[in-house]
C-alpha cells in the first residue's frame, strides 16, 4: 500500500467487513481501494460504506463478462471526498441468472448505471425504481450487446 490515504481507507473496510479481500493502489493521480464481497448482502455493505466510512459519491457501476467462469462482475465505483480515494466494489454473480439487490436505496446516483448494465449484461437489479431502457431501442430484441458471447443481432 503505498500511500497513507489508501492504507488508511482499506483499513477502515477491512475492519467494518472482514470477509472482503481488499486492495490498495495508487499513482501519481489517482489512489484507489478494491473489495471484493462474495456476500449476498451487499447492500448492507454499500450502506456501511456510505453511512460510516464515507463513500458518500457514487461515481459509476458497470460490468465485466467472464465467460469461461461463468460470471458477471459487477463493478460499483464510489469516492470518499474527504480521504480522496476511490473504492472499487467488485461482487461476482452467476452468469446464467445475474440477479442482486438494487443500490438505489442507498445512493440514488446509481439509477442510470444500473439500468446500463441491465440492458447491456442482463443484469436484474431487484428493487431498482425505475428498470425502464434508455440505451437500446425498444423494440430490441437481440441480447446483451457487453456479454462475450453476443452474436451482434439487432432489433425485430
């Protein structure tokens, strides 16, 4: 850990949630933290790291497909304003029926990303308030434009 403001920060979620495995990293720009949950309540964990650790600013969500693990990684990205860090919040979920708990209760930011990797990943956001799509055309019916494995097809 090469920086006292990442150390600090893996620290303090370390010490909150010790069945994550945390990273830290850093250059001369930037200064990030990465945990990784396996736990099925991660948003009792996204609320922690909002209510007392900081991550107050949800800055992204996204995806990446592992094909041949047969699992969707979901990336929540959130900053601490005051630690100037960046935690990334990486949670695995199966592939063939990529389902978690919508982040929205806790930081409202999180609307449009979620909805990005619904129609992008297949995602399902449990609880999301407005799983409506934005990205793709409506009558699209050709699949998960991110996943690996899509084939390219388009609308009906």
């Amino acid at each position: 850990m090469s920086s006292s403001a990442e150390q600090a920060a893996a620290e303090a979620i370390m010490k909150a949630h010790p069945d994550l495995k945390v990273t830290s990293e850093s250059s001369k720009t930037k200064r990030w933290v990465t945990a990784v949950t396996t736990s099925d309540s991660v948003e009792e964990i996204a609320l922690s790291l909002r209510d007392k650790l900081g991550y107050v600013s949800p800055v992204a969500c996204g995806g990446v497909d592992f094909l041949k693990e047969g699992i969707i990684q979901l990336v929540y990205y959130l900053y601490n304003p005051e630690r100037r860090v960046l935690l990334l919040l990486k949670y695995n979920v199966p592939r063939d029926a990529p389902k978690v708990k919508s982040l929205c209760p806790v930081w409202g930011g999180m609307d449009f990303h979620e909805r990005e990797a619904h129609e992008m990943f297949g995602i399902e956001f449990e609880g999301h308030p407005n799983m409506i799509p934005f990205l793709l055309p409506p009558d699209w019916r050709g699949g998960h434009p991110l996943r690996k494995d899509f084939k390219g097809e388009g609308t009906q």
